[in-house]
C-alpha cells in the first residue's frame, strides 16, 4: 500500500481509495511489524529523487506521510496539509472506482 499511495502523490491522484485507507490505518490500532518489513521506511533519497516531479509541496507531504507511518507520534503534522486533513477515512474493503 505504501507504494500505491506514494505513486498517487506523484500522479496527485488523491481521489483513488488509497489515501483514505491509509488515513484510516494510521488512525486505527497499532499494526503489527511483520519480521520481514524494514522498520523505519527510510526513503528520504527516492523523495528528494523524485521532488521535481513532486514539487515542494507534494515532497513535504510524503516526507511527514513517511513520518508518521513510522512513528505514529507524528501524525498530527499530516493535519497541516489539506490533502489529508479533508480526506475522510476509507474502509480498507471499499470498492475502486472504474
């Protein structure tokens, strides 16, 4: 999901069901940390790799998106960007758009 989300950033495609789903993961109960996943998602170089796609804006919101995925204690810096702020949670089985 992850990667969905970070591709619907950089295609500003934020009317799909992934930034409402992930919103609604961060905002549930902890997950679990699968043994095989790096903890914390360091891709700091793929976004300033990708910021002149991204553009200032979009690169800050998926740096403090990357932020609070790993470690949930920053999640309240997400709320400063509309994007987030405005997107209601999804349920994780909702249906896809055609």
């Amino acid at each position: 999901m992850r990667d969905a989300f970070a591709s619907a950033v950089i295609d500003r495609r934020y009317n799909t069901p992934f930034p409402g789903q992930l919103k609604t993961l961060l905002t549930g109960p902890e997950l679990p940390v699968a043994s095989d996943v790096a903890v914390p998602w360091d891709i700091d170089y793929f976004i300033e790799f990708l910021k002149p796609k991204l553009g200032e804006h979009n690169a800050e919101f998926l740096t403090a998106l990357v932020a609070a995925m790993n470690d949930r204690a920053q999640l309240s810096a997400l709320d400063s960007f509309p994007e987030w702020r405005e997107q209601p949670p999804v349920l994780l089985d909702a249906a896809w758009p055609d």
